[in-house]
C-alpha cells in the first residue's frame, strides 16, 4: 500500500448486514474509513495519511474475528 493513495478492502458477507461487523484499523495515525455495499459484500477504502504498520482487525457480533484477522498492511512512501 502507498502514502496517499486509495486502499480497499472488501469483506465478503452471503446474509449479514455490515452492522454486525466490527472493522478497526490501528496504526501510527487515525484512518477514516468510508463502506459501501457492493455485490460481494462490504467494500471498506481509506487513504493512509502516515507510513507505517497497520493492523486491520474485522470482528462479527464483536466477539469473533474473521477468518486471518487481525491482517497486517504495510504503508510505504514519505510525506511531501
């Protein structure tokens, strides 16, 4: 992933709404992060403002991680 630019993921969901998700991305600064309702599931973009490691960390019911979670996303670049 890159400074600056757009990163996505998407959370594949067959028939759960994005209520029950729990997303959260921790790291060296705060992420804003925008969802959309796509036909795979729940699309999630944010734009790094900060290099560094991250952990994207997806939840359902607030109790059970998702299969891999927490992940790990490496944000390279430096700041202009």
């Amino acid at each position: 992933m890159v400074l600056g630019h757009m990163s996505s993921f998407v959370v594949v969901m067959s028939e759960f709404s994005v209520e029950c998700l729990g997303v959260a991305v921790d790291g060296p600064c705060k992420v804003e992060m925008d969802c959309l309702e796509t036909k795979e599931g729940y699309k999630f973009t944010y734009i790094p403002r900060t290099a560094g490691d991250f952990v994207v960390s997806i939840n359902y019911a607030g109790r059970f991680p998702i299969p891999g979670s927490p992940f790990r996303v490496i944000i390279k670049g430096e700041c202009s």
